[in-house]
C-alpha cells in the first residue's frame, strides 16, 4: 500500500534520531581527503560510503602514526597524488607497491620538508566527535548481540550503528594518532618535482599485500554482521529489516571488490585524483548518494515502527513476540 500524503508529511517533521546524527561523524571522518574542491570532498565521502575498502585502504594501510616522522608525512601526503608525480608513472601504493624516498630525485628541497605544511591535527571538537561516533557504534554492537541471543523484545531500535561498524577502525585511528592531511599535496611542490621510489624486499611486498587483501575481507564481510543479527533478532516481524540492510551490504561488498580490483590492482590513485580518466567514478558517487539516501530512510522507519508496516506489509510486524 502506498503512503499517504499525511504519512510522508508525519514522517519528515520527526526529529532526526539523535543516533544518526551521532553516527554522522563516522561517515565524515573516513571520507575526508585534502581536495581543494568541495565539490571533490563531498564526492569523496559519497565514494566512501559506498565503497568501504577506500576509505579503510587509506586509513589502515596509509595513515600516519602520532609521532608524525618524516616518513609517515611523505607516505600519507603523496598517497594523494596522481601517477605522473612519481619516477616510473606508476603510484606506488598498489599491488606494485613500492616505497617512497625522503628525497626527490629532481630538486633540492627534501619532500618531508615540503609537504610538512599538508599536515595538522585534529581538533578537539573532531576527535569528540569520533569518540561520539565509536561510542553509537560499540553500543549499537552489544546491543545487536544482546537482541539476538536475548529474550524477545518488540521495542524498536537501530540498525545505523550496527550497520556502520566497518567505520570503526578509521574512527579509533582519528581519536588516537590525531593526524590529518588537511591542504592538496599538489597545491604544495613544484610542477615538474618527481618523486623517486625505490623497491622494497619481498618479505615486505608479501607483508603489505596481506595487509590489503585482510582490509578487503574486512570491509566487503563485517557489514554482514547487521544482517545476520537483524535476522535472529525476535519478534520474525525484524526479519524484514535483514532485508532491507542486505541492500546496503550487497553494495559495500560488490563496491569493495571492484576498488581493490580497480584502484589496488590496477595501480591507480584514489578516487578524485584524476577523474579524467576514472571509469568507475561516477558509479562510485551515484552508489554513495543512493547508500545516503537509504541511510536516511533507515533512519526513519526505525524512528516509529508503524512506518514499517504501513510501506511494506504486515510481514514488518513486530508488535508481539511469536513462539
């Protein structure tokens, strides 16, 4: 049956669930890039939310310690950069990973010295912020276990934290290492600065490619868990939310799997880089809006249960506990 017209406008003057907005932060922090566009760092996050693999690449594979060591500061701003800026014309962060020397073969200026001003750290309002977010995910956890293996309950509750939970990692990264890179990398050397790479032995090339293979297992298989628990979840009527969250993860596995094949494999920047010649970009920001706006929606029906049965049947019940 479809919403009335006094439905729909109930529905949109609710409150926004204050779970949504403290899971907003989650979102946020694992899309954030250095692009000088706003255009780019908004398209950057939509990328993210629908591909969990970029955002968990950069953050557990890239990201810089507290300390900030030269090193760590060259790796983490360079990731940004397109292939051309590198000795060979490949970047160097794919499956041909290769390490990065302090140095440009081309200039005299050491690279740590010129990206240090790329780098600042995170405020204290965006490390709360995360710590807010960690705090409705690691809740929403216990709380999907304890409704699943626990006694039948026909109080709603939400999936959006459960749901986000391959954010995590990212979230705890922001609150503990607190670095970020905040200005475009390629905005801070010169035009014709190459950088120079090197090779790295075959025990660290093997340790780095399990590494991002573990990422990829991790991003495409923890959102699976909201399913599985929604569907143990009772009253059955909650079966019908597993239905509804296996859209989510159906997208976030197929969409890990075509990055790690598509930008780890083939070598390629991060999605915004060089956009000119990414096939797979604009699919990547429709899939991010569409994860959005379904996100919203979640949000929504788990903010009244009625809203469930009035838009997709009697089978979202969940009014009474069935033995």
């Amino acid at each position: 049956m479809a919403p009335s017209s006094a439905f729909v406008t109930h529905m949109l003057q609710n409150p926004v669930p204050t779970y949504l907005l403290g899971t907003l932060p989650a979102i946020l922090t694992i899309g954030a890039a250095p692009f000088s566009s706003l255009k780019l760092k908004v398209s950057h996050i939509f990328i993210c939310l629908a591909s969990p693999f970029v955002g968990l690449f950069y953050f557990v594979n890239i990201n810089f310690g507290e300390d900030g060591d030269d090193q760590d500061v060259v790796d983490a701003c360079v990731y940004w950069l397109n292939c051309n800026r590198f000795e060979g014309g490949i970047w160097p962060f794919g499956y041909r990973v290769q390490a990065i020397d302090a140095r440009p073969n081309n200039q005299n200026v050491p690279l740590p010295k010129a990206l240090r001003s790329c780098i600042a750290n995170a405020s204290v309002l965006d490390r709360f912020a995360s710590l807010a977010s960690a705090y409705y995910i690691v809740v929403g956890i216990a709380l999907g276990i304890y409704r699943a293996a626990g006694p039948c309950d026909i109080q709603e509750w939400p999936y959006i934290p459960l749901l986000l939970t391959w954010t995590l990692p990212a979230i705890l990264i922001r609150i503990f290492k607190g670095k970020i890179v905040a200005k475009n990398p390629e905005e801070e050397l010169n035009e014709d600065m190459l950088i120079s790479v090197r090779k790295l032995s075959n025990e660290n090339v093997r340790s780095i490619r399990e590494n991002v293979l573990s990422i990829l297992v991790l991003s495409s298989l923890i959102p699976w868990v909201a399913v599985i628990i929604a569907y143990l979840t009772r009253p059955k009527g909650f079966g019908c939310r597993s239905k509804y969250l296996t859209g989510f993860c159906s997208v976030w596995t197929f969409n890990s799997i075509v990055a790690f094949v598509y930008y780890y494999l083939g070598n390629r920047p991060p999605p915004g880089v060089n956009t000119d010649q990414d096939r797979v970009y604009i699919w990547f920001q429709v899939c991010g809006f569409v994860v959005a706006v379904f996100l919203v929606i979640l949000a929504v029906l788990s903010n009244n249960p009625s809203y469930w049965v009035n838009m997709f049947g009697d089978a979202c019940d969940t009014s009474a506990c069935f033995t």
